[in-house]
C-alpha cells in the first residue's frame, strides 16, 4: 500500500519550470492537482522531492492549498532526495510513489531505489483507481495525517535541541499515553492500523473490522487501544491489541491461576517510534495478567524481516522466544515473558481506562 | 574474512549508520541499541538489514531473541562465526 507520494516540481506538480518564470511563476498542473486532493482525502502523504530552491516548495505549499510532509529542495541526486524523504516519515521504499516527468531522474531513482513506484506524470490519471492507491479504509486520523506529520516535524525539531534523556524529552513535551478497553467506534481504525503497520506489527496478517467488532462481544477475548498525545498535537488512535485472556477450549473446572495470557495481535503505527508507547502497552499487558493471577504472557510474532524492530520491543520488555518452528515463510514463534519476574512499573503519563 | 576484519567492517558499517565515528573504537562491549551506540528499533532493523547484505547472515532470521544485538562484540562474533560455518 503506499503511503506516500513524493512530487517533483518543474513540469509535474507544476506547469512550467519555476526558476524559468521568475516574474510569473507557473500554475499548477491540474491533473497533478486533481490526483494531490484525491491521494490527501484518503490519507496518503504528500512530499516534494525537486531541484530548486526551498522557497519553490513554499510557493508550491500556497499554490495547492495542501501541506507537504516532508520536502527535500536541492541539486543531489533524486534517489537521495526520495531516502530523505522516507527516513523522515520513517517509511519503507514500497510505501512510497515518486512522479517526475524526467525519464532520467526516473530511471536513475529506479535503480537505487528498485521497491519505490515510480511514475510518469502521463499516467496520473489512472492512478487514484490503482489499489495500491486505494485504502480499504479511510478514517478521521487517515485524513489529519498530513498535519500529524508537521506536529512530528516540530516535535523532532525540539527533541534535536533538547539535552535530556528520551524520558525526560516525553514529559516535557506533555506526553500522554491513553490504554483503554475498545469500543465499536473503535473498529475501522482498529482495521486501518492491522493494514497499514508492518514494523510493529506481531501477527503480519490483515483483521477485519467485522473481526474486531465481533472480538469484542466475546467472553475471555478483550481487544485494547491506545491512544497518544502531546503538546504538539494530539495523534489519536495510535496502537493496539487483542488479548486471548482464556483458551477457547478451557473448561469451567479449570482453575484461573492455570491462565495464560495470548496477545495473537499486537500492533502500532510507525508514527509512535521513539514516544513510550510500545514499551507502556507491553509493560501494561503484564502488569494487568499478573494483578488478574496470569503466570506469563505469550506473544505469537510471525518471523520476517519487517517486523525486526517489534522483537527488538519485545525482547526489550523480557519477553524470550520458545522452540523455533522449521524454517520457511511466515513462521510464528511464541514469545513468552514469565511473570514471575520482575516489572517495571508504568511512567506516570500513561493513563488506564 | 577473518574475525577480526569482520569486526572492523562491522565497526565501519556501524560508524556509517549512527553518522558517529564513535563505532571505530569503542571497547567491544559498547551496547549497540540506546545509551550505548544510540541506535533505536528502527536503526536495530536497518543493521540487521545491511549486515545481511554485506555479510550474507540473516541475523533476524538466526537469532530470534536478537541477543546478538547486545553490544558490538556479540554482532561482532555472531556474524563471524555464521560466516565461518558455511
């Protein structure tokens, strides 16, 4: 799915070549402007990527009416630019489209950059009814999320300048991490983030709204959100999880102190790096399995090379992978944290219920 | 490769992704994620990503528990004993 388009300016986004045209600079290109509105209602991304002065994006900001997340203005190459651009929206070359009308910057960022979709303005037209364009769902934080990346723009801007620990930057900055049961209005973003996460995401596999919905109405089955704020703006409905707090099969003989937690889905939306949040919901998953007498947490992660920065979490929260299954694709290992040992306790800016 | 040129490669490697020339010299133990080099769980991933591609072991797909991530002589050695295996 991509998340982001990244424009070049002269005779793309623009009709005319803007150093060219000093005393009239030129208009915008109306397909190009038609496609921008569209891919922004849907909640992609808009980026420039474009050989000219940084006052081109500007002028180009005024010009469209629509925010850019990031903007790489200079006279490097353009595959450099299009890193750029996804190292600051901390995204994955497949997540990104790049639109130049010069064959050569083309060619030249698909080579370097073989996963990004690369295309000629000429085919613009077609390009809203592509489904790798097309979001199965659209919600209220898939269309604020343009203005949510220039609140993280500020954000890291301060945190650059801030000398302090992480921790220390996450309670200036007023942070807050809200945890708290799911409800119906919850499930279509619940849905849009199983799509769209992938480096934080434990189950590597889409669950539907409906699925959500149902989840939630079923005994020992409990689906938790997690929201995010801070002084910067607030982010919404950033994470989640559903939690299997007893056995399908378990019997009501059973003793409760037998449980096991099972987490078949963990996940968070690559905007909440680096804010406390996957850390707080695992630390809150345990805490909350002990105080209802769970010995362990288990965690069944799919083993592939995205979701390395998730296990990175996970281990972190001393969690421990068991038998590894053979080898081959979409392997799940069981990833279990003993509750015997010792827990952190939540910082004080995570809030419950 | 021998283990000690692996190491120094790995340094490099290292010293590129934090844009810390730190990496070329710090002892052995020098944790990699965090206080240590300062790589976070998206620089942790990147690693791993170009390790597999310079060194040819898939790390993330070896070491479940990423244990090897601990400092730069537990990569270190991780990768090199992989490479010598084989």
């Amino acid at each position: 799915m991509i998340k982001c388009v990244i424009w070049d300016l002269d005779n793309t986004l623009f009709a005319g070549v803007y150093l060219e045209t000093p005393d009239q600079r030129p208009p915008a290109d109306p397909a190009a402007m038609k496609v921008l509105h569209e891919l922004s209602e849907r909640g992609i991304l808009q980026a420039i990527a474009s050989r000219n002065p940084a006052e081109a994006a500007s002028y180009a900001t005024e010009l469209t009416g629509h925010s850019f997340a990031s903007v790489q203005c200079g006279w490097g190459a353009k595959s450099a630019a299009v890193s750029a651009v996804l190292a600051e929206l901390g995204l994955m070359p497949a997540e990104a489209a790049f639109i130049d009308d010069d064959a050569m910057e083309r060619a030249e960022v698909s080579f370097r950059l073989p996963d990004v979709a690369v295309l000629d303005p000429r085919d613009l037209a077609d390009v809203p009814s592509w489904p790798q364009f097309s979001p199965p769902v659209v919600t209220e934080e898939g269309r604020r999320r343009g203005e949510l990346y220039l609140q993280r723009q500020a954000r890291q801007q301060e945190a650059k300048t801030f000398g302090g620990s992480v921790q220390e930057f996450l309670r200036q900055a007023g942070t807050q991490v809200r945890i708290a049961p799911a409800s119906q209005q919850d499930t279509a973003r619940l849905a849009e983030l199983s799509v769209r996460t992938h480096q934080f995401n434990s189950a590597g596999a889409e669950v539907s709204q409906g699925t959500f919905a149902d989840l939630l109405e079923q005994v020992g089955q409990r689906v938790v959100t997690v929201r995010l704020s801070d002084k910067f703006g607030d982010d919404g409905l950033v994470g989640g999880c559903i939690i299997t707090t007893k056995p399908a099969t378990e019997t009501a003989t059973e003793t409760a102190t037998s449980s096991t937690w099972r987490v078949p889905l963990l996940m968070m939306s690559c905007r909440a790096i680096g804010r406390g949040v996957i850390d707080a919901l695992l630390t809150w998953i345990c805490l909350t399995a002990r105080g209802e007498g769970s010995a362990a947490v288990i965690v069944p992660c799919v083993i592939n090379d995205r979701n390395v920065p998730l296990r990175i979490a996970l281990t972190g929260a001393g969690f421990r992978a068991g038998d590894p299954p053979p080898p081959g694709r979409d392997r799940s290992v069981d990833y279990v944290r003993p509750l015997t040992q010792p827990l952190t306790a939540l910082p004080d800016w995570v809030v419950t219920g | 490769m021998s283990a000690e040129e692996t190491a120094v490669e790995l340094r490099r490697l290292l010293a590129e992704l934090t844009s810390d020339d730190r990496a070329l010299t710090a002892p052995q133990d020098t944790p990699l994620l965090r206080a240590g080099l300062g790589l976070d769980s998206l620089g942790g991933a990147l690693l791993l990503k170009r390790v597999r591609a310079q060194f040819g072991v898939d790390v993330a797909d070896e070491d479940l528990n990423l244990d090897c991530l601990a400092t730069i002589g537990t990569l270190a050695a991780f990768v090199a004993i992989r490479r010598e295996s084989r």
